[in-house]
C-alpha cells in the first residue's frame, strides 16, 4: 500500500477522524539514520501522529512536535505541514534495547517518562503557537491522545504502530485519530469506546492489507470520506540554506575555519546528507563578505 492520509467523519459529524498510512516515508527515514528497530518504532509513531495533526493545518502553517522523554534515545523532532510533507530525526539512533514484557519492542523504554511532549505550531502569527504535556506512557499513542485532551480540550483516541521485519525494513507504519465533536450521546461514547476496546492494532490492520477507509470504518460506524492526500518525506536542506548557515559565522569565524580545517562539511540532522564547502568555497563566502 502506497503512503496516504485520508480524513472524514462518523456519528453524523459528531466525530472526525484522521488516518494516515506511513510505511515508506518511515522505512526511509530509518534507512536514512541507520535506525535500530527500537528507534525506527519511536520515530515512525511520532511522524505518523505529526503528519496527521498537519493535517489539521491550513495553508503554509506548519508543525513541530518535540519528543523529550529522558530516554537514552535523546530527543525526537518531527516537522510536518498541511501538504502532507514531513521530516524527523532522533538524538541517538542507534540505541537499543531488550523486548519490553509483553515480547514487544520497548519504545517506552527508550523514549522515557521523565519529560514533556511539545507541540508548536506556526500559525502565521508573530509569535508560534506553543503546548506541551507530560509524557504519561513513553508509547507515545497515549502521550498524545493526553495531550490532545488535555492541551487542546478535544477528546481523543490515538493508535500508531510502526512494524520492523527482521531485517529492519519497515513492513507497516501509520496510525488513526479519533476526536469527539460537541453533540455526542452518552450510549454515543460508549459505542465508540467498544469499538477502539475491540480492533486490532494498526498494524494488524495494515499487515492483513485494510485501507484506510476499511480501518475507520472499523471504529466509526457510517464513516464518510472528505479528503484523501498524498503524504511524503521532504526536507527543507540545500547547499544554498547551508552556504547561509556558514555565512551567518561570520567573516573572522570563517578565517580561522579555513585556517584550522581548509574544508567544512555540514550534515543535516534531518535527512543525513552531507555538504562539502572546499577552501575555494569558503574563501569565496568570505570574499563576499
């Protein structure tokens, strides 16, 4: 199944519903930071929640979800938009650890519960819209399930699933949210609880082939469909944006850079790949300076 978000709504309107397959945006991700299975999980649920709350964007506003849980995997940062575009990276991709208890991999572990997640969102305003919650499980889908609930006051139930075959590439990837809009019935709720208490994974879900449609259609029951869209990696990095960042040094930073090293190599956290500036190069950024 290709990548793709879709977006609709159940209960006659009283709820709305994002699900996003992410499989090859998270397989190259992870190829990208030669990510540990363990990391790959954790990264993949952070960019399928963040591609579906970019969804909830309009126009050029953009996302920033920020993953600090005190695990030894650091830090996660993923960037998304309303175009359905996204980038991500983790602080130590190589960190690894045993099965959790249920045979399972132990994101919680890596991820850790001794933090905060954060979401900022620019709004095109002067200053970005920033939130944050505690980090409450460390399996992330709770992390945001609390932080849509409590941040935002929207009720909601977040699934992600990220599935790593033996050879690390990634076999399934994506997730669903669901929000309760005003008007829902007790007898309403309580449907709806049964429904998500009886699914299967999300990955379950996309491993036995279910489209997106089927999935929610599994939670919600007269499911409508209003949008479908294309999602996709996409980083923002270029030689030209890096030659800015080495401008931005300044002209006596740049002498002794050439001086000390003759050459820059920049890496960008986001898709790994990495600029080479020569003496020639860097003589000509200070030159027109």
């Amino acid at each position: 199944m290709k990548d793709y978000m879709i977006r609709g709504t159940g209960f006659a309107g009283k709820v709305r519903a994002f699900a996003v397959c992410s499989t090859s945006i998270t397989d190259e991700l992870s190829r990208r930071h030669q990510a540990t299975p363990t990391v790959t999980a954790a990264l993949g649920r952070t960019v399928a929640a963040s591609l579906m709350m970019g969804a909830m964007l309009k126009g050029e506003e953009k996302l920033t979800v920020q993953v600090q849980g005190g695990g030894p995997i650091g830090q996660i940062i993923v960037d998304s938009n309303a175009y359905g575009e996204v980038r991500g990276y983790i602080s130590n991709p190589t960190v690894d650890l045993p099965l959790n208890a249920k045979g399972k991999l132990d994101v919680a572990g890596a991820v850790g519960t001794d933090g905060a997640l954060y979401i900022i969102k620019d709004l095109g305003l002067k200053e970005p819209y920033r939130g944050s919650t505690p980090i409450i499980s460390g399996e992330l889908a709770e992390d945001f399930t609390y932080y849509f609930t409590v941040s935002e006051q929207t009720p909601s139930a977040v699934s992600l699933g990220v599935l790593v075959d033996v050879d690390y590439s990634v076999k399934a990837a994506g997730g669903f949210i669901i929000q309760l809009m005003p008007g829902l019935t007790d007898e309403e709720i309580t449907e709806l609880e049964q429904r998500l208490s009886q699914i299967p994974s999300m990955t379950t879900m996309l491993e036995r082939g279910l489209d997106l449609e089927q999935i929610l259609g599994e939670v919600l029951p007269s499911f409508r469909l209003f949008e479908t869209m294309d999602v996709s990696f996409k980083c923002k990095c270029s030689r030209e944006r890096v030659e800015e960042t080495l401008v931005s040094l300044g002209k006596a930073e740049l002498e002794q850079l050439l001086t000390e090293d003759g050459k820059a190599e920049i890496q960008c956290h986001f898709c790994n790949e990495t600029f080479g500036f020569t003496s020639e190069d860097i003589q000509s950024i200070i030159d027109k300076l």
